[in-house]
C-alpha cells in the first residue's frame, strides 16, 4: 500500500467533499430564499431543518477523511522499536505488570484461550488475575460446574506453566554459578543457550499439536500467539547456534538471553471473586469488577464474618491472611481477547521512554478475529476493523478513546482519576466510572481533563470476539449507543477550560463526534426518509458529498482483507441497527433525565444464537413496513428522488432481515414458533444484592497453607497459589508490521 499516495487521495476528496458540500449549501440556501420571498414559514422551516441534517451527515463525512489522513501519516511515521531495545527490559528491573481479566459466565475453552495468551507476554514481572463474576452460589448444575471450572482453570494453568519455568530457572541459576568459577566461554553459553531454545520450541510445538481448533478465533490463537511464538523461538536458536559455530556472545548479552529464558514461562496466575464479599462493590457491570480488584492491591486481607457475611479486613501480613501484590502496570483484557506476545512488551517501552511519563492508557484497539464464517459476523468485523483505523486518526489529534477490550493502563494515572462512594454502607473506591454503560469512553475524558495522554499504537496486535447473531450483537450495539450523550457534558467541559482551548480544535470535532455520531447520525436518516424534502433531494451536489466517503471506507474495506462489495453490506447493517442505536439513545436521555443509571447489558458468549427482545424484532419489521409506506407515498405523490431513498431502504432492509436475522429466527424470537434447540434466551443482569455467605476463592498471591489444620488460613490461600511474585479465508496475519 502506498501511503503517499493515499494520504494525496484523501485530501483530493476531502476537498472536493468540502466543494460539493459549499455547491449543495448555495442550492439549499436559494430554494429557502424563495420560501422566504413567498412567506411560507412552513417551506423555511423544512429548509432549516434539512440544512441541519446535511451539518450532521457531512460532519460526519468530514471526521472520517481527516482521521483517515491522520491514520495514514502515523503509519507511514511509524518506526516499530527493533528486538534489541525492547530486550533492555531483562537487563534491568521492569516495573511490575497484572493482566486482569473480567470475566462473567464466560465458555471455558475461551477464557483459556485469553489466558494463555496474557501468559505468554514476553514481559519479565507479570501475573494474570482472573476475575470471576458469576453468582459464587448458583443453583443450576450447569452454571455450578461451569463456575467450579472456571475457579480451577487458572490453577491448572499454573501446572501447566510450572516445570518449564523451574527448568530455565535453574538454567539461569547454573549459568550465575559458572560466570562466579569458570572463565567466560562465549561460544560455549551459545551452545547452551540454542540447545534451550530448540527445547522451549519443543514445548510450542507440543502446544500447537495438542491444541484443539474449534473455530476461527482458535485458528488465530493458534497462528498470532503459539506458532508466532515457535517460530520466534526457532529463529533465536538458529541465531545463538551460528555464534556458538564461529561468532562471539558477550557476558551481558548472555546473562539477559538466561533472564529472557527464565522469564518466558514464569508467570503467576490466581483468580478473585469480589461478589463473595459483602463489603466490595456489588454493581452488575466490568467497570466495578476492575474496580474492585484495583481497589486491593498492594494490601494484604483477611477474611472475617460480621452478621452472617463475609468481608475483607486490611490486616498485618501474618498466618491466615493473603496479600494482593500491586503492579505499575495493569493490562485489561476482556475475556474472550486475544492479545499477540510482544503486546506489553512494545506498550510499556513506549510508556517507558523519556517524554511519556504522563501517558496513562496505551492499546491498540482490537481487530475482529478474521475468517468468521457468518455473513452478520463479519460485516460487523468489518466495521469493527474500520473503527481501528478511525481510532488511530483520533491519537493523530489528541483524541484518543480508551478501548476496554484490551489496554495497558499506568496505576498511577488512575489513582489520580479515583473517587470515592458509598454502596450498602461500605466505602467504595471507583477507579474507572461505571456512570454509564461505556465506562472507559467516560474514564478517557476523566484522564484528558486530569493532563494524562492516551495512545494507540498503530500495530494490529490484539483481537476480540464479535457477536455471530443478531440477538448478541443487539445488546453489544445498544450498549455501545447508550451513554455517549450522557458523557458529552463533561467532554465540554474538558475542551473548553482553559485560556487557549481554541488549540483544542480539532480534538473536540473528534471528541464530539465520537460521542454524538450514533445518535444524530440515525436521527437524521429517519428525518430524510419522511419524504418532506423531494425538492432537495433533487441537489446532485448532495451526492457529490457522499461518494468521496463511500469509495474511502470501501478501499478501507480492502485494506483490512475484506471485498469492497461489504460496503453494501455494512450500510445494510447500519440500518438494521438504527433502531437499536435509537433504543440505546433513548436509555441514555431516559437516564440524564430520571438519574437511574441503565443497567449494564453483557454481551452473550455462548454456543447457539441469542434469542433477540420480541420487542427489537418488532422494531425492525416495523422500521421495513415504515420505509416501504414512505416508498408508496412518494410514488403516488411523484416525488421520484425521495422515492428512490425509500426504495433503497426497503431493498437493504429486506437484505438485512433475511441475511442477518433470518425469517425462522424471526418467527422464533417472537413466539410464532418453537425455539431452536440452540437458541438460547439472554438471562437477566446479575442481581447486586448480597449472596449469602459464600466460600473465598483465590485472590492476589496467597502463601502456601501449612499442613496442619490448626492455624486458621482462608480456603483462599489453600486452594490458588502464585508461581512467582471470500472473506471467510482471508489471512489473519493481514498487516503484521515487518520490524527489523
């Protein structure tokens, strides 16, 4: 790809938008002058009116061109950091690293996929923290065994990762022993060295053999995470093996491959369930799971009752307590994530280098795993790829908004962010404000205001799971819709303080639109389909605005490894989500309205489709019955233009409806038939009462238990212990960045 090139294209259309849209404006404007001459106040407001819409579609237009100009322009800048800087960490002490991961009635086989891959972070200190969320008591079998699964897998992962962090261990430890005796033989610890690498490949190799492939995101697990990792494993061994043929390795550059060595699988893994406390936070969203955690590190706990509950107590490190090691650094990482191996390692060396110490957030933001093999999940991958690339024209103009899937955040920066409340009478500290149901989108405006910068780095190196059916992907969408308006206040407030928020410019165009697109974007499209404006909708210029944007996002298409055709289908989703995006808009004003904070909707991760609320479906035949009513109207009054737009929506309507939710599952989901023996029905928010007194599951790094049972030790601490402190075939690796 030519970036020159393209950055010359974008601004040669977005000039030409700029062109059009002044053209269509002189039109607009004469038409309202004739209203205005003939004094009809009715035509004046009608032109007013469509003058808005336009503001609105064009602004949009507007953000997505020059964002894609600030995305080309870092790319083209970017230097990825060679292997040989970012592998002064191992000579040095790293600052401390846990990877949390929320996780709520999540599929096993998922959440250790996610795992896996947060272990194998080629980063020296670092633990993985499983957060569970489930009910600690369910009282259905299935969800019963699934939870004690879920409480034993990281324990099974620290087997797992165990004896081959002993054996390098004590590799590194040898070759301590023999740089105190003996001479430095060079070619000697080289020899050693490759022998040890050909064994870790071994150990990928068996990884990869033994791993069973259900699906296309384990297609990319296996791909980006285990073979990436075999592969760069090979090419090291065959590196040392020519230094110890006829090179030379020094005593530096060995002792820190022995600390790389002993690092790769030295990772400590436990779990944490705050829902069995009484006097941890409750609330039924990711926001307060993190929080709840944050709130603990660098403690040590003890378990006590008080009225029947369960509670944790700040306490001296003594027998019977656990402590929570704190971390610099915290790597969130949903659940059904996948993240490549050098992901920390390349984030906090940027947040490492000299200029950066008030860099609070740096991600990537995720790709959709690619090769799904559904039409519905991958157009809306595809618009999940796309908005990779919006987001890294926002870093281009300070506008960076926090990803939750996956983000290397400094601990630092949200201590500065935290508030304090009160929930059920127990003090409660929010480092990430679950306000709204988009909780880092509001922390990314709480951390801007405080000074703090967020970053993306232009690399694809993490992916997420994207919902295979209409049912799922309605809660993620409306969820996403809900909350922006909420935040657009505070947002502002932000952009407007200070003396020279004139510089703030072009973040707020970004800001405001981030915030704003899903609700006056959808709002103006229903506004255009009422047919009132047929003498507009004669402007050719009006079209003229919008190929410039629709030929960018289908090239975009391309780029990201999908057919410029899916353009086609990415409008036809967008308009079977509008009343989705409206649903999620209304819950947001209901709440700026009423106060009462909407609840937060999980996205279902589960193995069947997601029956979808009759009351959405109903929705969408009725947005299709709407358009195709508009559509008769306009032919019987002769106004072909506005004919043509309802017409088009009834077309890509009646494609959506068929394609991505499909006439049986319609049927299904509004009683006419019986569900699907796979279909399966969303089951209610988690309440955030108080369970009744539950059993403690591991937290932090507890010490082991002694044997005998006459010293009180919490079933914490005995039962997790911490090692150490067509589209479909498209090829995953697209855009994998060639470093030196």
């Amino acid at each position: 790809m030519n970036l020159d090139r393209e950055i010359v294209l974008t601004r040669l259309l977005l000039v030409f938008t700029v062109l059009a849209v002044a053209m269509a404006y002189v039109e607009i404007g004469a038409i309202g002058v004739e209203y205005a001459r003939a004094g009809d106040q009715l035509g004046i407001a009608i032109q007013t009116v469509f003058a808005l819409v336009v503001a609105v579609v064009v602004y949009s237009y507007f953000v997505y061109l020059v964002t894609r100009i600030g995305q080309l322009q870092r790319r083209r800048e970017h230097v990825a950091t060679d292997r040989e800087q970012l592998e002064a960490v191992y000579a040095g002490e790293a600052p401390a690293l846990a990877v949390l991961v929320p996780s709520y009635k999540e599929e096993i086989a998922v959440v250790r996929r996610t795992l896996f891959s947060a272990a194998l972070q080629e980063y020296p200190r670092r633990r993985v923290v499983l957060l569970i969320d489930d009910p600690p008591h369910p009282t259905d079998p299935e969800d019963a065994a699934n939870l004690a699964a879920m409480r034993e897998l990281p324990h099974k992962l620290q087997a797992l990762f165990d004896p081959p962090a002993a054996r390098w261990e004590r590799a590194r430890q040898l070759f301590a022993d023999r740089c105190r005796d003996a001479v430095f033989d060079g070619r000697m610890e080289a020899a050693r060295l490759a022998r040890s690498y050909v064994e870790v490949t071994g150990w990928f190799d068996r990884e990869i053999a033994s791993y069973r492939v259900a699906d296309h995101a384990d297609r990319v697990f296996v791909a980006e995470v285990l073979q990436r990792c075999r592969d760069a494993h090979r090419d090291r061994a065959l590196r040392l093996t020519g230094l110890a043929a006829g090179g030379e390795l020094d005593r530096a550059t060995a002792a820190r491959e022995y600390v790389r060595l002993a690092a790769l699988f030295r990772v400590g893994f436990a779990s944490f369930e705050r829902k069995q406390y009484a006097n941890l936070s409750h609330q039924a969203n990711k926001a307060m799971n993190l929080n709840s955690y944050i709130a603990l590190m660098g403690r040590n706990f003890r378990e006590v009752r008080d009225g029947g509950h369960l509670l944790l107590r700040e306490a001296p490190r003594a027998a019977g307590t656990f402590d929570v090691p704190d971390a610099a650094l915290l790597l969130t990482l949903d659940a059904d994530s996948v993240i490549v191996p050098e992901y920390a390692l390349r984030l906090s060396h940027l947040m490492s280098q000299p200029g950066n110490a008030r860099v609070a957030v740096v991600q990537t933001p995720y790709s959709a795993f690619p090769g799904a093999p559904g039409v519905l999940e991958r157009v809306a991958g595809a618009t999940t790829d796309v908005q990779y690339l919006i987001h890294q024209g926002f870093t281009r103009y300070n506008a960076t908004f926090w990803v939750g899937a996956n983000a290397l955040l400094r601990k630092a920066a949200l201590e500065d962010i935290v508030t304090e409340h009160e929930e059920r009478g127990y003090p409660i500290r929010k480092y990430i404000q679950d306000r709204t149901v988009i909780e880092d989108t509001e922390s990314s405006i709480d951390l801007a205001d405080r000074g703090w910068t967020l970053f993306n780095y232009p690399e694809r190196m993490a992916y997420s799971a994207t919902p295979a059916d209409f049912g799922a992907l309605l809660i993620q969408r409306h969820r996403w819709a809900n909350g922006g308006l909420i935040i657009l206040p505070k947002a502002l407030r932000h952009l407007f303080r200070g003396r020279q928020a004139w510089r703030k410019l072009p973040e707020g165009l970004c800001r405001v639109h981030y915030l704003t697109s899903i609700a006056i974007a959808n709002l103006a499209l229903l506004v255009i389909l009422s047919g009132v404006f047929e003498r507009n909708m004669r402007i050719a210029w009006l079209l003229g605005c919008s190929l410039p944007y629709m030929y960018l996002y289908a090239r975009d298409l391309v780029q990201c490894g999908y057919r410029a055709s899916n353009f086609l289908r990415v409008y036809a989703l967008n308009l079977l989500l509008l009343p989705v995006h409206l649903g999620g808009v209304l819950k947001s004003l209901h709440q700026a309205i009423t106060g009462r904070r909407t609840p937060f909707g999980r996205t279902p991760k589960v193995i069947g489709r997601t029956a979808a609320p009759a009351g959405y479906v109903l929705a969408e035949y009725g947005f299709w019955a709407a358009a195709m009513t508009m559509l008769g109207l306009d032919l019987f009054r002769h106004n072909w233009m506005s004919g043509a737009f309802a017409l088009t929506c009834v077309l890509f309507c009646t494609y959506a409806i068929l394609g991505f939710i499909g006439l049986r599952s319609s049927a299904e989901d509004l009683g006419l038939v019986r569900h699907a023996p796979k279909c399966v029905t969303p089951e209610p928010l988690p309440t955030s009462g108080i369970e009744s007194p539950p059993v403690s599951v591991g937290i932090g790094a507890p010490r082991p238990a002694p044997a005998p049972s006459t010293t009180l030790v919490p079933w914490s601490a005995r039962r997790f212990h911490s090692a150490d402190g067509s589209d479909a075939g498209r090829d995953f690796a697209f855009e994998r960045a060639r470093r030196p």
